[in-house]
C-alpha cells in the first residue's frame, strides 16, 4: 500500500533537517578549526607566558628604589595580592569565578544580543575573569565600520578565541594563578603595567596597602583604563568606583555599609600620584653606574638563561640586591647638598667681576679654555638639537650614498678646509680625524656637486646661526641648590654653559671596610644637570697618597715613625737606582722653606713635610716598592691610559700626589688601614636573582693582606693622630684621616678610616680653572671634610641605623707599643715652626656653619701652610705651591698648638701635594 503524500513530505522533511544539522556542524566544526588554528595561543605559550617584567633593585635592607624596565611591570603571587583587589574584582568582574570552567555561556549570550541587535560596541561585563586574560593575550580586532552580519561573525569568532583560550588557560593554571597573571598584565596606562606598578603610580602605596577606596579605583579602570582615566576623565573614574562599590556592597556583607557609603560621597584624591622614572629616586648618580655594569656583567661572567638565551635587564624581571643602605645614602646627598650649597655661594663671591676663562691665562691657556668652553655649548642638548636641525637631511643623504661615514663636525671642517687647501689628507688622517680606509668616500663626497655643496653651505650657516641663537636671552630652567633643584631664570644659552660649568662637583663613596659593601655613592651635587658621575673620574690625590709612601717606608725598612728627619731638601739625582728622573729633581715645602728641624714621622705626615717624603723615598732607593703597593691595595701598577702611558707612572713625584686616581680607588684603596691591613676590594651588587628566586650570580670581594698588622697598626695610629686634639672630627667613632689639596686649589680630598667604615670626598671643578683663588677656601679641610664630618654625624645620630660607633680598630700584633713611644711628640711644633707659619682664617669667609662645628679655634687640621709674609692674595696665588696639612691656627702659640702643613709643587711637573 501507497504510503501517504503527508507521510513521504515529513521524511524528506526529517531528512533535510538532518543534512541541514550535519553541514551546520561541519560548518561549525571548520569555523572553530579555522579560528583554532589562526592567531590564538599556542598551549607552550600559555604554559609559559612571556611578559616584559621590570627588574628591581633593591638596598641592602630589601627596599627598593629603582627599575629597569619596557614595561613597569612587577609580578605579584597571589597569595600577596589584596583583600580589597579581590573583592573589588570578583564583585564587579566574575562573582561566579571559582566555579565554572572558564566560560559563562549565558553572559555571552547576553554580549551577542546587545552587540548586534543593540549595536553597542561595548557591551562588556560577560566576560569571565579567564577570557579577559584570553584577551590580553592577542589584540583584539574592532567592530566599528563593520556590517551587522559581519560584527556578528567576527564578535562570535573573538569569543570562540577568548573560550578556547579560557579553557586552556584553565586546564594548565589554577584559579589562583588566572587572577593573579591577569591583574600582572593589565596595562593600567600612565606607564603603570600591572597592579603593583599602578598601585605605586597612582597612590604610591604597596597593592597590599590599597584602601578599598584606591582599590575601587583600579578595578574599575580594568572595563576601559582610558575611558576611566582618573586623571583626564575624573567624574567618569568617579562613577565607575562607586559602581564597584555597589558590587561589594551587594556581594559582601563584611564590608562597613557607613565606610562604603562615605566613599560614594568622597571626591577622587589623586594628590599622591606620580609617574616612575629611571632617574627619579635616590642614589641616582650609582643607578646610573650599575646600568653600565650590569651590561657586561652577564657577559663577562657567562651568565645565561637555561637555554642560553643572554638576559635583558629591562625586560627579564630580575631582582637586583645591592650593598647601598638608603639611610645612609639619605645622609650622604644631604652632606653633600649642604656643604655644596656653601662652597657654591662662596664660589661665586669669590669670582664676582672675575672671569674664569681668562684670569691668569697666557695666550694658550686662553685657546685651551675657549675651546673646552665651545665644546661644552656644542655638547649642549640645545646645540644637538639645532646641529640636527641644519645637518640631518643632508647628512643623511651623504651616508646613504657613501656609506655609514662619519660626518661630524670635526671632519666637516676639515673637509671645507681640505677643499680650500687649508690643510691636507695626510695632516687629516694624522691627526686621526678621519680614517684612512675612508679617504676614497670623502673624495667622492667632496667631488659630490650635488650633495656637497648643500652640506657645506648649511654647515657654515649653522656656526653663523648657533652664536646668535646663544646670545638671545630667553627664560630656562637653571640648576640651583633649593628644594626643587632649579630655578627659572632668563638667560642667554650660552651663559647657561658657563653658570653650570662653573659649580663647583663633589662625590662620596662608603665603604665597610672588611665586607667592601658599599653603602652609600654620591657622584655629584644634581643629577638631573650633572650626569658626569666623579665617583669614578680621574683627578690627582695630593697627600691622601702619602700614608702609602709612609706605610711602604715603615714595613720595608722597620721604621718607628718615632724615627727623626731633618726638614732640608733632598735631592734625587739622575742615575739613582730605581727613581727614574733625567734630572735633578729637588721638591720644596710648600712655602720654599726648610726649618733644618727634626722631625719624626707623626709630624712629618701631620704637616705633609715633603722634605721627610723625600727622604724617605731616598732611602727605599725604589719608586717601584711604593707602586707595589699600590697594587695590593687595589691600585693596578700595570693600568695604562689609551695612549700607553701608565697611569701610576714609576715616577718618585707620585709619591707626592702626582698621579690621577679615582675615588672609587682611593675608597678601595684605604679599606686596608682600618681592616688590619687587609685590602678589600669595593663592591655594589651582593647578589641578583632571576624572576624565580633563583641567585645567578653573587657579589664576593677580592681580599688581599697589604700591610703586616704591625706595621698598619702604627698608621692606623698616624692617621688617628691627624684628627685628635683640638681638631678632631666631633664624631663618636674612632677615626682616622687625611686631606689631600692639589696645585692652585684644583682638587680638594678628604679620606676618613673608621673600623666600620671607610669615608672619602673629594670637591673641585670639571675643569682645574674652576677653583678657589687661595689656601683659606680650596684647601681639602674646607672643600672636602666638612661633607665627611656631616655624614658621619647623621648616621651616628640615627638611631634606626644601629652605626656602631664603639666598635675598635682591630688590636695590633704585640710589639706595637715599641714602635708608638713618642706621644708627647705627635702633635706639638717643632721649635719655631709654631712662630714661622701661621694661617689667618678670614671670619668673612668661614661663617656660622664652622663656628658651630668646630668652635672659635677653628684652624685647618689638614691644610696648607702660610708664611706671616704673605701680604695679599697676589702672594698666595704666585706661591708655586700651595699644599695640604693637617693643621689649627691659633692666636697664640702653645705647646700643643697643631701648625699648618705644606705640600710642595712636584717640580717635576705633578702638582699633587
């Protein structure tokens, strides 16, 4: 029997609407492998997701206060994470979160339907806490300018992504671990990556300590960070926050109603936000030298990744723990800004009417001057910019035609010059201004009748330019010793070189002495306008070099330093065994007088005699005994200048202070006298660890025994000998020290021995022209020691510091007291040398701050020596050599009455003292 017409349509029908479910699915199927397999995630990815982490560097107390970064982003476990965060973000993100598998079916419908029948772009709000983290992990594509169909299809693409890469993300991660990589990664704008860094930026709080407040703010933030930017968008981020409030309000009923609702009421405080920088922060001037260390460290050390990938300070979330001690850098940039704020005010009453680049200048010294100057202006970001305003397109050219040769201003003019027959190829390439491997391209260049006549023409009329531009005073922001670090003023360009290069430069280094940690580094008076940092830059040392010629003399020799010399001049003649000088060389004292006295070595170093030097030196017979030395106490003998020269020449007048060392050296170098002759080397990083705690590499100082104990127990004893009686420092600790003071008041130094720490300061200006005019304010007991002396009183006054001022030096071998029977001689006069040297402190020059510090007696315990003779300052600056000491003037000469030292001029050319 037929079957029934109805009957055989509803079969086809069931048919159809099967082949129609199964090429749906197909559909489907292919629709989710295509987007499977496009731009979403790989699972290894996902495993192991690579975000730009900043690096940290923290003191030694673990503080931080500094990053290395792309991204300021800071991982935080989520174990660490806030209350108030996670409230705020189940609440208002995903109160359903610990409880499905990534994906919330329900409020993706709810998105679909309001995207494409209400064309709302952003509906927001479905997404569960695992999706949003889906979506940071790859951009994702916009719907505006799209059709309806075509803003459906790609919405439900997107969210077929965010659902398989939520349910991947689920399947390696746990909860916990989804809410804290999301809140890591969240861009929160202002350069604030991650809730940490935004918590630091906005509020400058731990997220640990966000108020629920603050941590309203930030959550709210994460729908649209711009669209809720506090800053630009305050009421929009007002109303957002207080929605979050409503949410844990709704969800959470532990949280104080009357607290949430006097939130609602309360106006955004942003007052505390403030953007990171790298050169915010303390200790600018050593984050700026780790920077340059870090950067060979890991390869000088083969320090790799697991698989052998180099690590990248910026971006690989190192934690970098340093030996510097925030309290006790505090004390030190306060020293430093104190003291300088004085020299600085000093200074310019000093050379008021004066002008620096000409006074007692001959004709070379002027063209030395004026060129270092010129320079200067040419180094300026002001000149760069108008150089590359003139150059650039044409430079630019010229390489790309020429290759990559260099086209600065040097060669410029010579090749005008060349072109003209002013000078020729080979004078050029002599002087090393061009390369002779070069030669043929700047011919070409120069034959160029297209290329070069532009060039030339625009670089003449940028040096005709550039004076005008310099000369027109406009209003800038200067340099200056206030509490913002600058002042505004109007000034020509030109003016601003010359006020900036004539403040005077300071740096300071701590060091413990038998750890070498580091503890605090200033390398200059502001960092913003003096990048040069002095820590490390190469100036001479006058007689802080004289404790090693001293120290060479009594181990070598078995001196007492009770042992007598006469004060006359020695001389050292060419053909003496190991001295190497081709004439006679003959030093005087600084005053060119010899009191044919005798003195022991306590005088001789507390009055810096050069005379008792030189003797000393004679009867070592070897300038190399002394280099020696040096080296073993971490001044390398070998060490040579690119020019071949060694910078510790075998010379005797380095014995006087002719030679440029660093203060880093200088530091590393007296460690030796307070750790019982053991030199320790001077180190900044104890240790640094990759982002997972591991330690890659670890900070370890190189030790080395220098002095026998005996012996450095009696200079140990010399240099406390400097800074007793009357002129003594006013600190607890037990304290030994030396100035050092060089030619025409270059450079002033000041090196403290303590048992718990080395101190050393050294003041002068970037070029030696910029200095004091006389002994009374360049000398290093008034450029350098006051920096130590404040520094010292504030660690020791902090009680939060916990400095330990009682500690002893280290207890010298028996036998020590043979050598120390000379007591009553330490630190009085030698007969007439109280009458015949004398220093007149002028009250108009050292102001209240001395008064307060070092009474009504106040005298140079370290300084240089004046004869009564000296009637005006003419006198004082024609003196060959004005030198260091350790001295008090006084009124009326006594018994105990500590006269001035002199230094003399090293006649051999040096003008260390």
């Amino acid at each position: 029997m037929e079957e029934p017409r109805k009957y055989r349509i509803l079969r086809w029908l069931a048919y159809a609407a099967w082949v129609l479910l199964f090429l749906t699915m197909v559909i489907v199927a292919r629709f989710i492998i295509q987007t499977n397999n496009s731009d979403i995630p790989a699972f290894s990815e996902l495993e192991n997701p690579q975000y730009n982490e900043a690096s940290i560097i923290y003191d030694e107390k673990g503080r931080s206060f500094g990053k290395y970064y792309v991204e300021n982003r800071e991982n935080i476990d989520y174990e660490d994470l806030s209350p108030n965060i996670l409230k705020a973000l189940l609440a208002t993100e995903d109160i359903r979160f610990f409880d499905h598998n990534g994906v919330d079916l329900k409020a993706l419908f709810r998105v679909a339907f309001k995207t494409i029948l209400l064309q709302k772009e952003s509906a927001g709000g479905g997404s569960t806490i695992s999706q949003q983290l889906a979506k940071l992990l790859y951009k994702r594509k916009s719907l505006s300018g799209l059709s309806k169909i075509q803003r459906g299809v790609e919405l439900i693409r997107t969210k077929v992504k965010e659902w398989i890469t939520a349910i991947r993300l689920e399947k390696s991660y746990t909860k916990e671990e989804i809410i804290s990589m999301y809140l890591n990664k969240f861009e929160f704008i202002n350069g604030a990556h991650g809730i940490q860094s935004a918590s630091e930026t906005y509020f400058n709080v731990d997220q640990e300590n966000l108020t629920i407040e603050q941590a309203a703010l930030l959550v709210g933030m994460l729908k649209n960070p711009n669209l809720y930017n506090p800053l630009r968008f305050p009421e929009n981020a007002t109303g957002r926050r207080n929605l979050v409030i409503n949410q844990i309000e709704r969800y959470y009923d532990d949280v104080d109603s009357e607290l949430l609702d006097s939130i609602r009421s309360t106006a955004l405080d942003m007052s505390r936000f403030e953007r990171d920088s790298h050169d915010t922060g303390p200790a600018p001037y050593f984050r700026s030298e780790l920077t340059k260390w870090l950067r060979g460290i890991f390869k000088k050390e083969n320090i790799t990744k697991a698989d052998g990938e180099e690590y990248n300070v910026y971006t690989d979330g190192l934690k970098i723990y340093t030996t510097i001690n925030l309290d006790y850098q505090k004390y030190a940039e306060e020293a430093v800004k104190e003291h300088m704020q004085f020299l600085q005010a000093r200074y310019w009453e000093v050379w008021k009417n004066r002008n620096p680049w000409t006074y007692e200048a001959d004709s070379l010294q002027r063209i030395i001057r004026s060129n270092t100057l010129e320079r200067k202006i040419k180094e300026s970001e002001r000149y760069l910019s108008l150089h590359n305003q003139y150059l650039s397109a044409d430079k630019t050219k010229a390489q790309e035609k020429y290759g990559n040769i260099p086209l600065n201003e040097n060669v410029l003019k010579e090749l005008s010059r060349i072109e003209s027959k002013a000078t020729s190829w080979s004078n050029v390439i002599y002087k090393k201004i061009i390369s002779k491997s070069n030669r043929s391209k700047y011919e070409s260049l120069l034959g160029d009748d297209e290329i070069w006549p532009t060039l030339k023409n625009q670089f003449q009329k940028l040096q005709k330019d550039y004076k005008e531009v310099f000369k027109k005073k406009i209003s800038m922001e200067v340099f200056d010793y206030n509490e913002e670090g600058y002042k505004v003023i109007e000034m020509s360009p030109r003016d601003s070189v010359r006020y900036h290069n004539q403040h005077l430069q300071a740096s300071l280094l701590a060091v413990h002495p038998i750890t070498g940690h580091i503890k605090a580094w200033v390398g200059g008076p502001g960092f913003n306008y003096f990048k040069y940092d002095h820590v490390n830059s190469r100036r001479q040392v006058g007689s802080t070099i004289k404790p090693f010629v001293y120290a060479t003399a009594i181990s070598l020799m078995g001196l007492s330093p009770c042992q007598t010399y006469k004060d006359i001049q020695y001389t050292i003649a060419p053909g003496d065994d190991n001295l190497f000088v081709d004439k006679e060389w003959s030093p005087a004292n600084a005053n060119e007088k010899f009191t044919a006295n005798d003195y022991n070595l306590y005088q001789g170093l507390l009055y810096s005699k050069n005379s008792i030097t030189v003797r000393l030196i004679k009867e070592m017979g070897s300038v190399d005994v002394i280099r020696e030395l040096l080296d073993n106490v971490g001044i390398e003998k070998d060490r040579e200048y690119p020019n071949g020269q060694l910078v510790v020449p075998r010379v005797p007048s380095i014995c006087l202070g002719a030679v440029d060392l660093t203060l880093y050296e200088m530091a590393g170098a007296y460690t030796t006298f307070a750790n019982d002759g053991v030199y320790t080397q001077p180190i900044f990083v104890s240790r640094i660890e990759d982002k997972t705690g591991k330690v890659i590499y670890k900070g370890l100082p190189e030790t080395k025994r220098a002095i026998n104990p005996l012996y450095n127990g009696v200079m140990v004893d010399m240099l406390r000998n400097n800074v007793q009686g009357g002129f003594g420092l006013g600190v607890n600790t037990d304290i030994g020290g030396k100035t050092g003071t060089t030619n025409d008041y270059a450079d002033g130094w000041f090196m403290s021995v303590a048992p718990e720490l080395v101190t050393g300061v050294w003041v002068g200006g970037d070029d030696k022209w910029i200095r004091f005019l006389s002994l009374d304010d360049g000398q290093g007991f008034v450029m350098a020691r006051p920096i130590v002396q404040k520094f010292l009183s504030g660690v020791e006054k902090d009680s939060t510091i916990a400095f330990k001022s009682d500690t002893p030096f280290p207890t010298p071998p028996p036998g020590i007291l043979e050598f120390l029977d000379c007591d009553k001689y330490k630190q009085k006069s030698v007969e007439e040398e109280q009458d015949l040297n004398k220093l007149n402190v002028r009250e108009d020059i050292m102001d209240d701050e001395f008064d307060e510090e070092f009474g009504d007696d106040f005298g140079d315990d370290f300084g240089d020596e004046f004869e009564d003779t000296f009637s005006d300052e003419s006198d004082i600056e024609n003196t060959e050599s004005k030198t260091d000491s350790n001295i008090i003037s006084t009124n009326k000469p006594t018994p105990d009455s500590i006269i001035q030292q002199i230094m003399p001029i090293d006649t051999s050319g040096g003008d260390g003292r």
